[in-house]
C-alpha cells in the first residue's frame, strides 16, 4: 500500500516537492516535519529514502530516475554493467528464478537480457519495489513474497540466487559483513539441494572468501562434493575493482551456449555504465609461475580480476611476461601490449630502495608530483611520501617492492620511477 500511494499521482508530488525542497538545501529535520503536515509520515518517511537512494543509484544504474530503492536496497543491488553481464551467460536458458530479487536489480537485468524470469523476495516492502521498478522498465516479470527455504518455488529451470552476506548491526557502523558462509542467508547448506535439482544455476560470492577447490567443495561447503568439471568460477570487475565472484553450473549452462569455458575465469567490463564491454580470460589456475626478470623496459601491473580468480601465473607464462620478483604482481616485458587485464608503465629508472637514493633519482627526472605504489613493502604510500621533496614539473608513478625471493630473513627492497604508458590500439 506505501508503494502503490508513493506510485499514485500524489505520491509523484511528494516526490518532486522533496527533490525541490533537497536542491533548496533546506535541512532534514524541517523538511520532514514540513511534509508530514501534508502526507502520512510513514509515506514520508519511505518517500524521503527512496529519494536518498535515487541520488546514489546513478553510480549503479543508467536508467536510475526511473527505479525505486531504499539505500539498504540499493547497496545490495549490483552495478548494471557487472548484473548485465551475468545475466549474459545465462542466454538459451529457460525460466530464471532470482532467488532473494531485493527490490529487482539483477532480476531487472535478466528481464531486459531478453529472459523469463521471476523473483522471490520475502521482504513485502522490497518486493512492492520490485514490481514497481519491473511496472516503470515496461518489463514483464513476476514478484512472489515467501521466504526460502519453506516456501514452494515458483517454476524455474535456472537459478540466480545472492545470499546475503550483511546482518543488521546497531551504532554508526550500521550493517556488518558476515565472513563465514555457514552465516549467510540461505547458507550452502540450504541452497546445495536446490542447485542439484536445477539444470543451470548462478550463485554469487563475496571475491574476498577463498574460492580455492578444496574450500569451496568441502563437506559443509556451498559446492560440496563437485568436480572441477562441474563448476566454473568468475571473478568480475569493472573501473578497476574487484566487483564479485560468481559461481556457476548445472548441466545445461555448462554445455550450453553461454557455458564459461574453463573452470576459472577473469573478466574485466571495460567501458561506462552503459557501455562496458566484456574482455574475459580462462585458464587453469593450477599453473607454474612466470620466470623471474631483471626489469625491462615496461612494467605492469596486473587487474585485480586475474590476482583473484588465481590466473596470474597462467595469464603472465601465456602472454610472455615476466615477473619482478617470487610472489610480488608486478610484471615486466621488453614492450607494452594492448590488454584490459594490464595497465603498463614506462620504466625510466630502477635501483635498490632507500629514501635517500629515491630523493636524488626523483630529482634527476625532473619529478613534480608522484603517484606511490607497492606490493609486499614495508612502508605506507603515505610514510614514503612524507620524506620526499620535489621541485620539478613531471607526475611520476613510484613502484615498490620486496626484492628477494621472499624466504630470506632479511629482505631487500627495490624501487622504479616510471612513466604511464598507453598501450597500443588493440
């Protein structure tokens, strides 16, 4: 009933009067009581944080004045380009089942992929916003309230389902992220039984939590019992973040022809909100190390898709890179080439760290301003930063790192000035 009078023509002034009375700046506390002598306070209240929400939704979505969230809603919907994506390979499926919809992120994005789909949310509140933002879209999907498990599923031949990994916490820090997947809801123990009986599911996973065979195949484990064959692992990211972990099988999709490819895969969505193109990498994350170099000209840095999904080694032996030093992702090469996998550097000087040499070789090359990076250093960017002073004109990028093979007891360090280089055109 709140979405229905928020939806209704009243509710579309409401609407409007709070975004005026926002730009206005007039404070939060006026601008509740001056709209509540007008409206019911809890449609105000509902009012006021979708209009909150709708303000952070256009970093997520390029259709976000049309869609209705609550902040808590919109911070566990997935970015359009990365939920876009997913609901890709899931193409030639049959009936989708969005198991927990929120209030219709991805089962919006499945529906404009061109599939059948259909959400079950047990929150009332979330669900009314999930047919109202498949109602705004023109998408023709369905909403079901019930809770899993317990609830009979609605009929489905492929299975989305985001457990949750937040519970409700108290103070300023609000929600906390659960780390154990035995506290997720549904838990690997209640979603394991509905993933064998469906022919093509999906179930997202925090990118932080170990996506190691062993651990995820374990006995209480969300994919206990399966094969390497029978699983394929994503990791997704887009503007440079790790965005999720996505694990997925079942017969169909496996052998379908949206099937991952490889047990393991890396995908970068390279572009805008509404442009984002998908670059994606399969290997075998059981794989040699790249052979240790001597810096060259180029260094790089690899995404951090390739660090989680475990394919650095396979992407680096693959494309001919070489690497700085045993356990450090930092690669070098004799020339740059095109990959949204990398982001490159000119190398312009190399030599053992010390704040003193690192003071005259920024001198030497002129160095304004520099950007400081670093893997298995002991220092922060910052305390680096803190000792240096610069005169010149040029922005340089400061990359440091341990220098042995990482069992000496004492280690040395290394540090290289460099300059961004573009890479070709691919």
């Amino acid at each position: 009933a709140l979405v229905d009078a928020l939806l209704s023509p009243a509710g579309e002034v409401l609407r409007a009067r709070i975004a005026g009375l926002t730009a206005a700046g007039t404070a939060p506390l006026p601008l509740q009581n001056a709209l509540r002598r007008d409206h019911p306070a809890d449609l105000v209240r509902l009012a006021l944080r979708v209009a909150e929400a709708r303000r952070a939704a256009t970093a997520k979505f390029p259709e976000a004045d049309r869609l209705l969230f609550t902040p808590e809603l919109l911070e566990q919907a997935t970015a359009h380009p990365v939920a876009r994506h997913r609901a890709g390979r899931f193409a030639g499926c049959g009936p989708v089942l969005d198991l927990g919809c929120g209030a219709g992120g991805d089962l919006t994005r499945l529906l404009g992929a061109g599939l059948s789909a259909v959400g079950l949310e047990r929150e009332p509140l979330a669900a009314a916003l999930a047919r109202a933002n498949l109602m705004r879209l023109g998408l023709d999907g369905r909403v079901v309230v019930g809770e899993f498990p317990g609830a009979d599923l609605p009929p489905h031949e492929a299975l989305f389902a985001d457990p949750a990994r937040r519970e409700p916490g108290r103070g300023p820090a609000g929600s906390q992220r659960r780390y154990d997947p035995r506290r997720f809801s549904p838990s690997p123990g209640e979603l394991r039984p509905t993933l064998g009986r469906t022919g093509a599911w999906a179930v997202k996973w925090g990118p932080g939590l170990d996506l190691d065979h062993e651990t995820l195949t374990a006995p209480e484990a969300i994919l206990a019992g399966l094969t390497p064959a029978q699983y394929a692992v994503e990791v997704v990211g887009w503007q440079g973040t790790v965005r999720e972990a996505v694990l997925w099988g079942g017969e169909d999709l496996l052998r379908g022809p949206a099937a991952p490819g490889a047990t393991r895969l890396a995908t970068v969505l390279d572009g805008g909100l509404a442009d984002a193109r998908a670059c994606t990498y399969a290997g075998d994350p059981i794989s040699s190390p790249p052979p240790l170099s001597e810096p060259a000209a180029f260094l790089a840095e690899p995404d951090g898709t390739l660090l989680r999904a475990g394919l650095l080694d396979a992407f680096a032996r693959e494309h001919g890179l070489a690497a700085l030093a045993t356990g450090i992702a930092y690669l070098t090469a004799p020339a740059c080439s095109a990959s949204p996998w990398l982001r490159w550097w000119r190398r312009l000087e190399s030599l053992p760290w010390s704040p003193e040499r690192l003071q005259a070789a920024l001198a030497r090359h002129d160095a304004g301003s520099v950007v400081i990076k670093k893997r298995g250093f002991p220092l922060t960017p910052e305390q680096v930063r803190a000792g240096l002073t610069l005169r010149g004109s040029r922005e340089l990028t400061v990359l440091l790192h341990r220098a042995d093979d990482g069992r000496s007891a004492r280690a040395g360090y290394t540090a290289h000035l460099a300059e961004p280089c573009p890479p070709p055109a691919p």
